[in-house]
C-alpha cells in the first residue's frame, strides 16, 4: 500500500522530493472497509522540517487518492491519530505539526466525515483566536490570569520561583517594584484522550503561560473540549502549575 503510493508520488511529484511522513489505517467514511491515511510532504535537505504537508486518503473501496490541503502545512514531526471524535464510531483524523517556534507552537487539525463529506471539525488557528487571556502579575507573589472566553480567573502562587527570581521584581513586604505583564501562548499541545473510557475522544488542549519572557515559564491553561454535536466545545478548564523544591 506504501510502495502503491509512493509509485504515484514519485511520478506525480518527483521533482519536489515528496514522500510519505507517516500513515496509518482505519475506517473513515463510515463503509466498513479499512481506509489508508498518509501524511505526505516534501523533504528539506540535511534538516527535520518538512514543507507542504498534505493529507492524502486513499479509500478502501474504490482506491481512489483524496488529497487535503492544510493552511499551515510546514513544520516539524507531522503526526496522525485516527479516532472516534463525534460518537459516530467511525475514526475522524488528527493532524499536529510542530511549528519550531520558541513558544512550543503546534498547527493541529480535525478532520471528519459528516453527511458524506470530509470536514475540518477542529484547527488550532479558530482556537488561538477564540481562547484569548491576559496575564498580570499581583502583590504578595502571585500572578492573575484572566480567561475571556469562559469569563474565568485563575490566581497563581509564584513563590516556587525562588528568592532570586521574586527578589528581582518585588521589594521585601511582597509589592512589585513595577507592574509586570505576561501572557498564554497559542496551542503547544493537543492530545486525545477517552476520558469517560466510552470509546469517543475528547481533545485535551495545553497553552503555556510566561511570564517576563517567552523561556520564564509560570505554568499552563489545560482545556478539554468535547464534542457537541456541531463543535468541540470547553467541558472544562484548568491552569497547572509548576512544582517547587520543598
């Protein structure tokens, strides 16, 4: 089934160096035969990152090739996971890029057949535009961060940073010597997990938190969106932070 592929990239596109990053089998469409799922994309010379990311689906039945474009398609170590997203039982694809960036950035994509057609039910641009924070640091050795889609507050102790760190921003009676924002990074993480161990996956979302600097990290907003029918939707929300030497 690889080499199958293969064949067509390498006469289609052998020119741009496309191979297959990756694959994997399940049944997508719902048909009952084991469809074929390849990541596709063109190789950077002497360098892990890989441009022109592409899904391609080669259906059980017919075997006829499906390309599917993505919008961000460059990156690092492209990944597939195929699991039931929508309850259907039928596997929907996950999708995640590494972007190398120095936040830790992922480009991620759902995708799922619903009424007979392929649809993007999930990508990581509409949920760094809708999950939106601001991060203030506070007296007495705490930071607020504040979520504006779910109208939530999270109040972090930064005590575990240490002297040297708090000494550098808060006088002794514990008031900051100036004020001090941060800010929550676009996704770096998305993972499936069967929660409810009922066979559908709900999607468990990581956002890290930093602080004076993109490397001073303060901790990270996990959100578990679920499937509602016509979205994934927040089931809940939480802010994890670091631990400190005791």
């Amino acid at each position: 089934m690889r080499m199958n592929l293969q064949t067509v990239l390498s006469r289609e596109m052998n020119s741009n160096r496309t191979v297959i990053v990756t694959s994997k089998q399940g049944d997508i469409d719902g048909d009952g035969t084991s469809d074929n799922i390849f990541l596709t994309a063109n190789k950077t010379p002497d360098s892990p990152f890989w441009r022109n990311v592409t899904l391609v689906i080669q259906n059980g039945r017919t075997n006829q090739y499906e390309q599917v474009p993505m919008k961000n398609n460059e990156g690092y170590n492209p990944t597939l996971f195929l699991g039931d997203f929508t309850g259907n039982k039928v596997d929907d694809i996950l999708v995640v890029i590494d972007t190398g960036g120095s936040g830790g950035s992922i480009y991620a994509y759902v995708f799922s057949y619903l009424n007979g057609q392929l649809m993007t039910i999930f990508n990581s641009d509409a949920f760094n535009e809708t999950y939106k924070y601001d991060v203030h640091y506070e007296n007495q050795y705490k930071a607020k961060v504040n979520s504006y889609y779910l109208k939530e507050r999270y109040i972090l102790d930064l005590s575990y940073k240490g002297k040297e760190y708090l000494s550098e921003i808060y006088n002794k009676d514990g008031v900051l010597k100036f004020p001090i924002e941060g800010w929550v990074n676009p996704l770096s993480g998305l993972y499936p997990v069967d929660f409810n161990r009922d066979g559908i996956y709900e999607l468990e979302a990581y956002q890290r938190i930093a602080g004076r600097y993109n490397a001073d990290s303060l901790g990270y907003v996990q959100t578990v969106l679920k499937w509602n029918g016509l979205a994934f939707v927040p089931d809940r929300q939480n802010v994890a932070i670091f631990g400190g030497e005791i």
